[in-house]
C-alpha cells in the first residue's frame, strides 16, 4: 500500500489537501515521504459526525459482529506485511524485533478484546427480580447491563507507534466496548498511522460497519483540541506527557458537557532493593536493573527511574555493577527530537543537582538524538527536601536513594506521588519489611511486581497498567488488559420494562446463556 497523506475521514478520501508535514527519521533526522495534511476543525467536525451517525449501530452489533470485527482489524494489520514493519522502524527508530513484537501485542490485544466481547462478562448483567408481595414496599423487576459512553477520542503515544497508538489498547477496548474511534494520530509515526488506519478502514468495510466507526486524524494540538471539545465526544484515551494529559484533561473539564479523560501520563516506578535480596544477589539486580532501564532507550512508561534501599556495602554492590552496566551502554536514537530534548535537559537538571551524585554515565551516541544514560545517587534526606527529584525524566537515567533505616525508607514512600508500578526485590528474610510496604505501595501504585522489573507489560485479564495521580487521571483505570473496556461504558438500569422493550441480553431466555447475577447470586450459563 503506497502512503498517500491524505486525510481519510470514514471512508471519505480527502486528497489534495495541502500536505506539508514530514515524518523524521530520529536515527538520521532525515525527513520521509510522503508529506501529510493535517485536520483542521472542519475535519474534526465531520469525524465527529460521522461517529455520531455510526453510534447506535455500531454499539448495538452483536457479541459475534463485535468480535469478528475486532478479529478482522489484527487480520488487516498482519496483512500489511514488511511494509508496516519498515516504515514503523524508520519512523521511530526502534530495531525490527520491538516492532515485530510490537505488532504481536497490538493484534493479540485485539483478540482479548474480542474473546471479551464474546464472553459477555463486560455486560455486567444483574437482575432483582420483583417482589410484589414484600411488605411494607413491593419490589420491582430491575434489570442492569452496561452499555456504551458514545463516541472516544483516542491519542495515539509516542513510545509504542502500534501498541498504544491508532489501533493499540485504547482503540480496541473502546470499540470492544462499542463506542466509534476518532483517533488523533501522534505526529511522530503518521505514515505507520496511515498504514494501521487503512487497515482498521478495512476491516470497518468487510465487516459492513457503518464508515465513521472509525476515523484517523492527523494533526497538530489544537487539531486534539478540538476533538476534546467536540459535543458529540464522550470519552478520551490518551498516553504521553504529564503536560498534555492535564491540558486534555483541562479542555474536557471546560466543556458544557464535561467528559473522562483516561491519561496515562508519567511515573518513576520505584524499585525497593530489599536488604536480603541485595545480601543475595547485589551485582545480578545491577546488571538486570540496568537493561530495564535502557530498554527502549528508556522510553518505556514502566521505566524504573527510582531506586530505594537502606545505605550499606551491599546497596554499594549493587550501585557498582550498574555503573559498570551503565558505561557499557550505547544509546539508540530516542523516538523524536522533542523527546530527546526533554530527557537530556531532565537529565543534566539531575548532574547539575548539588544534592545528587552522578556514578556512571553511558557511553556518548554517534548520531542524531542520542540520550546519553545516566546513574546517579542521593541521600534519602535530600531527595525529601527536593521535590523535583521525584519527577520522572523519560529516558535512560535514574536516581537511587540510600535510605538510613526503615522508618526513612517508609516516609520516603509516603511522600511519592502516584504510580503506575511498584517494585519489590526481596528474599524471605524480606517478608516483614516488605509486608510493612505493601500496604503503602498499593495506596500508591496500579501495580505491584516482587522480583522483576516494571517494563514489559503483559495484556492480559488481571493485568492493571494505571494507577493514581498522576501515573493517570484516573486512578479506577487500567489502559491495558481486559478492565480497559470499563473506562467507556456505563450502566444503565431497566425497571418493570415489559420484556419486548428489555435490550435482547436482558431478556430471560438471553440471559440463560450469560454471565448475570440473579438476586445477588452470580449465575453462569450452562
Ligand atoms: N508516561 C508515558 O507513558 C509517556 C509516554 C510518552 C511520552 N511521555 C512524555 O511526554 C513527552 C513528550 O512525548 P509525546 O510527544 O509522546 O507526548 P505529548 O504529550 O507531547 O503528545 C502526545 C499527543 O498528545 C497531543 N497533545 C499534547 N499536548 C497537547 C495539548 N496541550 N493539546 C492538545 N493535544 C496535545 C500531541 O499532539 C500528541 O498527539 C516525553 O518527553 C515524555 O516525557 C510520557
Ligand atoms: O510506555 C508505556 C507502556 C509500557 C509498556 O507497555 C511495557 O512496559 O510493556
């Protein structure tokens, strides 16, 4: 498939707008063809009517057209072949394999959401059934389901150009949920978009969807904007900058109508180096600590920019051989120059900190916008007294914190803002400190890992990847795995309805073959 720029909106072919926008290359800064036009509020406007128009249709598919619709959009993205990987590497630097990997996590994503749809547990359906004699007030007969929002404007991320962005997780669960997609694509991989929006156009087409159940737009912030602002908008899916998310989140408070934002926006990840654990293996969780770090040249959301243990000989072991890791690392191009900036100021904010010591630098890329990794280490007493020091720096520097005992280790704790991981390394001889921490750390974070690292997140039913403010806006909310589907739904409750107006899964011989509660008891079908 030929990449055109063109505006698509539905199925309607916009060409010949004035395109003059360029992808780069970040390994080289080389600009790539084609150029690509960006959506004015004209073509925010017809997306946006366009949903609407496909709303009621759309949502009221069957389980099966659901999910065979959610199936075809994977078939359609497996379809575009090398082309897809080639241009996704180019646009974003990362190497074949994360692309490829990539690709696999967006598709399998889409058959969770799909195998979701079918099982119909994301109904939540209940049913009180009527009690006319109770006394001293009969009961009625009420029936709940979920259905969905409306239609979601979903922002494509930066740092995962499938996963999280025109067909990743907050696409899926949002159709899955059966809200039309209007998608802002990120500016950093618009010919990757263009290619996974084609596919996703397709799958709309051979399913016999109506055209404007989805759309994807490219634009500038104020092209985001307006889609926030758009009445006919009733939900936002968004992954990136603390900064962007609080301006969406912002822009939709100020509407007449105010809407939910779902930011996933910005975490350290704290790792707690348990006393035993670093007793055990100091240099092991040095080395490994290192390669999370610099995992996609530290551009993951997971990133472990924070460090937390008690000081000693064996925190210096381990301080030593990530040094050691650290010097040996040779730094990828970061996604965009913007990104690259960022971190480079984040990280000499952090060298240039009188209450910080830098331990070990990587090594200096060769090439365009290579983020040199950094390791440094404060006392616990000044990483309190510096606010700043707990703000993430996104990229591949972190910050260890040598805590004098355990009562510091615990108010260092208590002092972080919110998270979207945790991290426990530990030992038995672990147990009682660490079941002092738990209880704090699931007050702070979406998710709590013991003897791993954050980055990797799998998609799965019991996975949560959020966590409270400012890790998200929302801190009920997880952006990856089945749960996600609740963000763009709500519930509705139906009292008396005489059975031909119930919806078709409220209807008793439907439910004999759902997931429902019956009078506060759960009932499986079968
Ligand atoms: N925590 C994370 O998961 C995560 C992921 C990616 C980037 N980041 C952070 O964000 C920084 C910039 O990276 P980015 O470009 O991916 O994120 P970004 O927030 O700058 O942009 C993400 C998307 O939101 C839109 N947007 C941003 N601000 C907006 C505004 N005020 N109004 C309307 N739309 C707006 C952009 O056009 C883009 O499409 C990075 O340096 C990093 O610090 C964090
Ligand atoms: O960057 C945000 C998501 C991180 C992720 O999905 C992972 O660590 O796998």
């Amino acid at each position: 498939m030929a990449l055109t720029g063109d505006i698509v909106i539905g199925s309607e072919r916009l060409s010949g707008r004035a395109a003059t926008f360029r992808a780069v290359d970040p390994a080289t800064g080389a600009a790539l063809e084609p150029a690509f036009a960006f959506a004015g509020e004209a073509e925010v406007a017809r997306a946006c009517a366009l949903a609407e128009d496909a709303f009621d249709a759309y949502r009221d598919t069957t389980p099966e057209a659901r999910a065979a619709f959610l199936e075809a959009i994977g078939d359609e993205i497996m379809a575009l072949g090398d082309a897809l990987i080639e241009r996704a590497c180019a646009e974003s630097g990362l190497p074949r394999a994360r692309i490829e990997g990539e690709r696999g996590r967006t598709v399998g994503q889409l058959k969770l959401f799909a195998g979701v749809v079918r099982a119909g547990n994301w109904l939540d359906l209940r049913v009180d059934t009527a009690l006319p004699e109770r006394k001293p007030l009969a009961r009625s007969d009420l029936r709940q389901r979920h259905i969905a929002l409306g239609p979601v404007a979903v922002f494509g991320a930066s740092n995962f150009p499938l996963a999280f962005s025109v067909a990743g997780g907050d696409t899926a669960s949002a159709l899955a949920a059966g809200c039309p997609v209007v998608v802002k694509g990120h500016p950093a991989h618009p010919g990757t978009g263009e290619l996974v929006g084609e596919a996703v156009r397709k799958a709309v087409a051979s399913q016999g969807l109506p055209a404007g159940t989805f759309t994807l737009l490219l634009g500038a912030n104020e092209t985001g904007a307006a889609l926030v602002r758009d009445p006919r908008i009733k939900a936002v899916g968004f992954t990136g900058s603390r900064g962007g998310g609080l301006a969406l989140v912002a822009l939709a408070a100020a509407r007449p109508e105010p809407i939910p934002v779902y930011a996933e926006m910005s975490s350290v990840n704290p790792v707690y180096l348990m006393p035993g654990a670093l007793a055990a293996r100091a240099e092991a969780l040095g080395k490994a600590f290192v390669g999370s770090l610099t995992m996609g040249a530290g551009q993951f959301c997971t990133n472990p920019g924070l460090v937390l243990a008690l000081a000693g000989p064996d925190l210096d072991r381990f301080v030593g051989a990530a040094a050691t890791a650290m010097q040996d690392y040779a730094p990828p191009a970061m996604l965009t120059p913007g990104i690259h900036a960022a971190y480079e100021a984040g990280r000499k904010a952090l060298a240039g900190n009188g209450r910080v010591r830098c331990v070990a630098e990587g090594k200096v890329g060769e090439g365009a916008n290579r983020g040199t990794g950094a390791l440094f280490v404060a006392e616990a007493a000044d990483f309190l007294a510096d606010e700043a020091l707990s703000h993430e720096v996104f990229g591949a520097s972190s910050l260890v914190v040598r805590c004098r005992d355990i009562e510091e280790l615990v108010r260092v704790t208590r002092k972080l803002e919110g998270q979207l991981t945790a991290t426990l390394h530990l030992e038995p001889s672990d147990a009682d400190l660490a079941r002092r921490l738990v209880p704090v750390l699931e007050v702070k974070a979406g998710r709590i890992l013991a003897n791993g690292w954050p980055t990797g997140v799998e998609v799965s039913h019991a996975m949560v990847h959020g966590g409270p403010f400012p890790a998200t806006s929302d801190g009920r909310s997880t952006s990856v795995g089945s749960l996600a589907i609740r963000r763009f739904l709500r519930p509705v409750c139906y009292q008396d309805l005489p059975a031909e107006l119930l919806p078709e899964a409220l209807r008793d011989a439907a439910l004999a073959g759902l997931p429902h509660m019956m009078d506060g008891k759960a009932v499986l079908p079968g």
